[in-house]
C-alpha cells in the first residue's frame, strides 16, 4: 500500500490506436498515445490499481499507479573514449 501524499509515477491511456487523427503517420497510429506523470498522492493505494494524484503544478491526473518515489533513470549513452580524450585535452588547455 503506497500512503497519501506519496510522490509517485501514474501511467494512462490517452487515446487508443483506433481513436488517434486520421493524418497522424501509419506507423504512429498503430500505437496508443499513452502519458506518464508524477505527482502526489490523493488518496491511499496499490501498485498496479487506480490512483488520482495532484502534479507539482497543480492538475489533477487519474491512471495507474506504477511506482513510488521514482528515481530518474536515463543516461546519456555508452562509454564514448574520444569524450574522454577531449575531456582530457580540455583540462590540459585550461589548466596547464
């Protein structure tokens, strides 16, 4: 059970395939344009079940509570050694 007030990640279907504009690309259309959002809370509630929240800018968001306390999960791609040459090289150049 994740306790009111909690931040936490919703997810929810916003249009299904068959609702999306017929001048949307063929390839867009096949897939549902789906949200993910963060926000606190309202009420009490399961991993996986209904969840209404308030974002940090004050709307209020219903769909599927996902997880909570989300962390940020992106990187900026795998090891590049030229990046670090360069980074290197920049260092010798300004402190050197």
């Amino acid at each position: 059970m994740v306790k009111k007030n909690t931040w936490v990640l919703i997810h929810r279907i916003i249009l299904k395939p068959c609702e999306r504009a017929p001048q949307v690309p063929d390839d867009t259309k096949q897939a549902p344009l789906e949200m993910w959002v963060k926000g606190r809370l309202l009420h009490d509630a399961e991993i996986g079940g209904a969840a209404l929240i308030t974002t940090r800018t004050g709307r209020t968001e219903e769909g599927t509570l996902l997880e909570a306390n989300p962390a940020y999960r992106h990187g900026f791609g795998d090891f590049v050694p030229e990046l670090l040459e360069i980074s290197e090289q920049a260092r010798r150049i300004v402190f050197e």
